[in-house]
C-alpha cells in the first residue's frame, strides 16, 4: 500500500479591504474583512527532524508575502482599476490587483496556484490546500 503524505497547516491573519465587482448585494461596495489563511503542506517524506516544514519557513515566506502585498491594502480586480486610482490618489493606500474578482474563492487559489508555487516551488514539499475565512463562518476552500 503507498503511503500517504503527512500534513502540517499554518494559520495567517491579515486585514484588507476589497469589493466583489457584479455582486448582487452588499459586497459591491468596497469593505474591509479580518481574513484568516490556513495553508496546508504535505510530503511523503518527512525532514531529519521528523517535520512536513518547520512552521516558521512558512511563516516567513508566505507569511512575508501577505504582509508585503495584502495586508492592510485594498484588493481588487483588475478591472476596477478607476476605484483603485482614486483610492490611491486620496490616501496613498496600497492596492494589489488580481486578474480575476477578488472573492475568498479567488484568492485562495491564488494564494494555491501562484504564490505557494513560486515561494515553495523548489522545496520537497507542496502546499495542498488553501482555506481563507473571510469572516469567522465563511471559508473558501482551493485544493490540489
């Protein structure tokens, strides 16, 4: 029988506005969440130490990588780029713009697909799976 990975996940809170362009209620307007990521990692083989990673490996890197683009910054798709000028020109604030509407869906694979590949790409182990709350009750799940 072939052994199944071992898993170790890594929680991340961070604080960021955005808007879901189209939608049918309030989250057409800009506002702001607590978002909380969960970024699970797995290998078949674990380190000397008996480890998927040290925890602190992926708090440094994704961990830096929300702090550096979506921490306290304003999240929106691409296309919403005039609210983003605006924003931008009135406060100075940071905008991050995704190629796809900015839902809890979107960014987890984001976070999945592009982020942990590039951060982890080169290490012996695979983020699995992405989970973002955007609030305490609602998460977004991306997985391989």
């Amino acid at each position: 029988m072939k052994k199944k990975p071992v898993t170790c996940t890594r929680r991340i809170e961070f604080d960021a506005a955005h808007r879901v362009v189209g939608h049918e209620g309030k989250c057409k307007n800009l506002h702001g969440h607590r978002y909380a990521l969960e970024a699970t990692f797995a290998t078949r083989t674990l380190d000397k130490l008996g480890r998927v990673v040290d925890f602190a490996v992926i708090k440094k890197l994704l961990g830096k990588w929300i702090d550096d683009n979506w921490d306290h910054t304003t999240i929106l798709f691409d296309k919403d780029k005039p609210l983003g000028k605006a924003i931008t020109g009135i406060t100075g604030q940071k905008i991050f713009y995704m190629s796809a509407n900015p839902t809890a869906e979107n960014m987890a694979d984001y976070i999945l697909h592009t982020v942990c590949s590039d951060l982890f790409g080169d290490m012996p182990i695979e983020c699995v799976r992405i989970r973002l709350y955007e609030t305490p009750n609602c998460y977004a799940e991306a997985e391989i």
